[in-house]
C-alpha cells in the first residue's frame, strides 16, 4: 500500500475501533477527528494500546482541514464522519436538518472529490463510505437521517462507476442497528433544539429508537477486511442475518399503499422499548 487509511470520524465509535485496530497490524493510519480535543484523547488510547497511530484533526464541514486532508497521499478513504438526528420530519428545525446533511453528505463529498482526483491521477486507491442499513430502508423518527445516508448511497453509487476506469474501487458499509451508542443518543438530540415544545407533534421524551441493538464487533471486523481489499462485495450489510429483512422491506415499496390512519407498529415501538435493549442471543 502506497500511501496511509484515512478514516474520518475516528474519534469515538466505529471510526475508532477500526483505526486502532488497522495501526495494531502495522497499518499506516490515520485517525481524522473532528475537534482538537478528542486528538490528545485518540493519541492517549493509542499509546495505552501499544499501537503507533497518527491523529488528525479533520472535520469533514471545513474546508481548511478538507484541504490540508489533501495532502496526506491517502490510498484509502473510510468516509465514517457522521451524525444522526432524531424527530418527525415536521418537527425538526432547519438548522438541524441542514447541520445533519453537511456532516453525513456535503463534507464527506467534497473531502471525497479531492482525494478521488489524485487516487485518479494515480490509478489506485480505495473509496469506502460508511453508510447504514438507513440509508436503504425507512424508519419513523429517523427521515433526517436515512435521507442522509440514502444520498450517501446515491453518491456511493455515482463514484463508483465514474472511477472505475481510473482504478479506483469504492464500496459502502450498511451496518444495521449496533449499541454502541450512536442509534439511542440519536433520540435525545431533540434537547438541543431551540423552538417551542408545544408546537411539536410528538413529546419526545416518551420516544426511544425502536429497535433491539445488536453487539458491534462484527463492523468493526468487517470494516477491516473491506478497508483492505479482502472483501470484495460493493455494499455490505451488517450483521449478514438482516440483509433478508432489508432486501423485503426494500421490495415492499413496490406493492406499498397509502396509511390507513392507523399509528404504524415502529411509532408503537418506540414509546414501548427501553434504549439500549440488545438483540437477544
């Protein structure tokens, strides 16, 4: 390998792990974080670990550390930077819709286009997109962000074909819902907003993501493999029991008619379950 990983979004969750593990194998990485802060706290977890890993600031939305991200020879890019934003669509307030689409889509685009350019120019390179089983599927409560990640896929999808003959290979990573935190703060960001609750349709402290979380190592594993060329699969949904479940909600759309006026079963869902509850064993 010619040059370093890049991975976005590498100070907490997947993006982490993942780093870590790569630079434990003797791989050139580099951990992309988005606030000096958490580069000190990545460093400290790397030294504790034994593993020599270069720490970064990157935060995909600016366009200095976009710029200076260009000049690192990446050979492989892990777009993992993300944010999830939870709430009915009529409730949630423009400036959170539009911070969740320059975290998840405009950022990690324009990052990509520079560094796709030169993997191009030198007819290599690796281009993977940490997507969602959200961003081929639909839940309640969650449109903002699966219409981020489904423009993700859009994008994905694109590149992959326009680089192909460049010698650029671009997959995506689905994972579906892994506790490791990410889905169940998704349904608290509604305490930052800055409108009135009397104006919301939903009391959103009666609501938790409405689905049993399954354990992450899996995406960690996995991620790895496909960072490395040793998977070769386009898209890749985790864990591989959901993809069945995926596949029939996404043909459903097919033969789907309009609501009945009736509270759907994952609305249902979300005031019954408790956050955090694992898939069971």
């Amino acid at each position: 390998m010619s040059g370093p990983i890049l991975i976005t979004g590498a100070g907490s969750g997947f993006g982490k792990e993942v780093a870590l593990r790569l630079a434990a194998d003797g791989h050139e990485v580099i951990a992309g974080v988005e606030i000096i802060a958490q580069v000190s706290a990545v460093r400290d977890e790397a030294r504790q670990r034994g593993v020599n890993l270069r720490v970064e600031k990157l935060d995909v939305t600016d366009p200095g550390d976009r710029e200076n991200a260009w000049r690192w020879n990446v050979e492989v890019l892990l777009n993992n930077a993300g944010v999830s934003e939870g709430g009915a669509t009529a409730d949630i307030p423009e400036e959170r819709l539009r911070r969740q689409f320059e975290v998840n889509v405009f950022g990690p685009v324009l990052l990509t286009q520079g560094i796709a350019r030169q993997m191009a120019a030198r007819g290599s390179g690796r281009i993977v997109f940490m997507s969602s089983v959200a961003g081929l599927t639909v839940d309640p409560f969650t449109g903002a962000y699966a219409g981020s990640k489904h423009a993700v896929e859009a994008f994905a999808d694109a590149l992959d074909q326009e680089l192909a003959e460049f010698g650029v290979q671009v997959a995506t990573i689905n994972p579906g819902p892994f506790l490791t935190g990410f889905n169940d703060t998704m349904f608290e960001t509604w305490k930052e907003w800055r409108d009135d609750p009397a104006d919301r349709l939903y009391d959103y402290s009666e609501l938790a993501f409405p689905h049993e979380q399954y354990d992450p190592e899996p995406v960690y594993e996995h991620t790895v493999c496909v960072l490395l060329g040793e998977e070769q699969r386009y898209r890749n949904l985790l864990p591989v029991e959901m993809e069945p479940q995926a596949r029939e909600q996404v043909d459903a759309q097919w033969v789907r008619r309009r609501n009945d006026g009736r509270r759907p079963s994952l609305v249902q869902k979300a005031y019954d379950i408790e956050p955090g509850t694992p898939v069971e064993p």
